[in-house]
C-alpha cells in the first residue's frame, strides 16, 4: 500500500479566468451599490448554472477586497480598476 496522495485536480486555465470574471463581476456589483445581499447571488448563480454557494464564496471574497477601500470616491476607483481588471482577463 503506498502512502502516496493523489494529486489534486489543477484548474485549467479557463475555469481560472471565469473564476476571476465572476469575482470582479460580483465585487463591481458591490462598489456601484448594485448587490443586494439574499437576492444577487441566487440570480447569479441561475445565471452562471452554478450552486448559490459558489457565487457566495465570490461575494465573500469581493466583500474582503471592497472592505479595503472604505471611502466612497475609493471604491469608484476601485470600480473602475476592476473594470480595466476584468478588460484584460477578457482580451
């Protein structure tokens, strides 16, 4: 019997992209005032043909990154980062 774990599966390098799409989607949501807690991710999860619970890991992860910036005109240029962000994982 080998000790030997199996290795873990490695996401390809397209489940990645989505991953970061939909977690600079759901934190620009947040930024502009446009999430609403209880309703947005459900849709989203609809939407995407994903569990409710994996676009609320995404929110809790865009809510960690959007505490960061406290002051509204922060989080506008925070907006608009994730916005040039999410251009350069599109193109």
């Amino acid at each position: 019997m080998s000790n030997d774990k199996p290795a873990a599966p490695h996401k390809s390098r397209e489940e990645e992209k989505t991953k970061t799409e939909r977690l600079l989607y759901v934190a620009t949501l947040m930024a502009e005032g446009k999430f609403v807690r209880g309703e947005t991710c459900a849709q989203l999860a609809e939407q995407w043909g994903v569990a409710t619970g994996t676009v609320e890991n995404y929110a809790a992860d865009a809510s960690r990154l959007a505490r960061l910036v406290e002051a509204p005109a922060a989080r506008m240029r925070l907006a608009k980062a994730l916005d040039r962000g999410l251009a350069v994982v599109e193109g």
